[in-house]
C-alpha cells in the first residue's frame, strides 16, 4: 500500500516536521482607523472669548467627521428624551478634548453644526418647507452650502455699533428714541436655559429673550431699570432690535435659496431646522 502521506508531503519524519511560525501580534495602534477631520471657521474668530479660554483667539476648530458612534448619539432615546442628543454629538466630533460646546458662543456652535452635517450626511437637506407666497407645503431639498458666516464687523458699521470685545457685548443704538443698549452675546449655557424656560412655558416670551441679552440701557445695568425699559419699548423698537442683533453679532446667515414647486415664487428663505436636519429621511 503506497503511503500517501509521503506522496503528499504530509509525512511525519522529524525531516519534514517545520517548525511553527506563527505571526507577529499586531500593534494595537494598527488597530485604530483614522478618521478625517475637517477644519471650521468660527465666526467670532475667537475675538469675543476671555484670555484663558480654550477658543480665545482661536478663528478655527478641528472637528472629527461623523461615525457610527456619533449616529448611536442620534438615535440614543434617553438623549433624545432630555434634548442632548445635538450637543452630545457635537461634543463628540470636536478633536480637541478641552473645548466644551456648553461654553461656546451660539455663532459658533451654530457654523460647527452646519459643518458637522454637511461632512456627516452631504450638503444636500430635504425638508417639508411651506411656499411664503402661495401658501403649499412641499418637499424641497436646500443646498446647505449657501449657508453663510454673517460679516458681523462690517454689518457693525451699517447700524452704528460698538463692539466691545473684552466684555463680550455689543453696544446698539436705536435711532428713533437715541437708547442705547449694551447686548450680551449669548453662550450656549444661556441660550440653553433660556430654551429651557421657554419649554416648560410652552411658548416663546419676548420679554424674557430680551432680559436675557440686554446688559445695560444708557449705561444703566440695573435689572430693573433694564426691566422697566423692556416692558415699554415699542413695537417699532422691538422689530430694530431683534433684526439689528441677528447681524451684528458673531453668527451664522441660516438662508438658502429656495424655489417653489408650485409657483412663480423664488428668493432666498430661512432654512427650517426640522428633524430632518440630522436624522435624513435617505
């Protein structure tokens, strides 16, 4: 009988006994893949953050693409449950462990969400969006690229504006009574509480908004004073002062332009942060 083990090299002689070469253990360095970063103009460009902070100076930041980890954040129930799910994301993405989104400017933390979905899911946002001229909602896709830094040191010049970049405000006249108002620009940590408020009210209070950013009137920082003042100021006013601060403080142009499906009607229109912002139906 021919041995065929010896035929197919498999025989058991000590000549034909290799010996075992097993690989080498993988570093656990070669384990971890990279993951590209992006890098995203802030537009306070770190003028408006106290000496000591980790974005003062700063005009950029280094964010982290989107990953499976940062899409458990989105769809984790409990984060969701208590409204922490964006900030938690953001957090995630930032390279940089000691820069907190709790303790950046709402500008900033608004140009780092935009950037962060657009390399997360593409520039292209599909969103129900009612028509302002004839009134039919409709699916329409907005090119989140079109979405600008607001040039607020320019934008400073047209309303006559102070900037006080130690402070952190923004000194506002209002031409038709000559007030001056000193306006606080507002960290995430205030807007947050001030979200907060609003939830458990169930409704938007003006007056509250406006306590909130108003440091001073004429120089007078009294709370009530600032209160008393609030609780005068004429419509006319009002309307200034809410348009007057969305430019001239660090921030981001939510606009893009829109066509409708169902008339003549085409300008550029506020971009609507719905669901789908972060969770795309595709």
């Amino acid at each position: 009988m021919r041995n065929n083990q010896d035929r197919l090299g498999l025989g058991t002689s000590d000549a034909n006994i290799q010996p075992s070469q097993e690989p080498p253990p993988v570093p656990a360095s070669a384990l971890e893949f990279i993951v590209p970063t992006e890098i995203v103009d802030l537009p306070s460009k770190g003028v408006f953050y106290p000496e000591g902070h980790p974005l003062h100076g700063r005009e950029t930041v280094e964010i982290k693409h989107m990953t499976t980890k940062e899409e458990d954040i989105l769809t984790n129930q409990s984060f969701l449950k208590d409204g922490s799910a964006i900030d938690r994301l953001l957090q995630s993405v930032l390279v940089s462990p000691k820069m907190k989104v709790k303790d950046m400017l709402i500008g900033d933390k608004n140009a780092l969400t935009v950037a962060c979905r657009i390399h997360g899911y593409g520039e292209a946002y599909e969103t129900g969006f009612k028509c302002p001229s004839c009134g039919t909602t409709q699916e329409y896709t907005f090119n989140l690229e079109e979405i600008e830094v607001v040039d607020y040191e320019e934008n400073a010049e047209e309303y006559d504006v102070r900037l006080n970049y130690d402070k952190g405000t923004v000194t506002l006249p209002i031409p038709r009574t000559n007030t001056q108002l000193e306006l606080k620009i507002l960290v995430d940590d205030d807007s947050n509480a001030f979200a907060k408020k609003k939830s458990r009210k169930n409704r938007f209070v003006l007056s509250d908004y406006y306590t909130k950013i108003i440091h001073a009137v004429n120089g007078n920082s009294d709370r009530k004073y600032i209160k008393s003042y609030i609780d005068s100021m004429s419509a006319l006013d009002s309307r200034y002062l809410r348009a007057a601060y969305s430019k001239v403080i660090p921030g981001v142009d939510f606009t893009a332009h829109f066509e409708c499906n169902s008339c003549d009607y085409e300008a550029d229109s506020e971009v609507p942060l719905n669901a789908e912002f972060f969770w795309p139906k595709s």
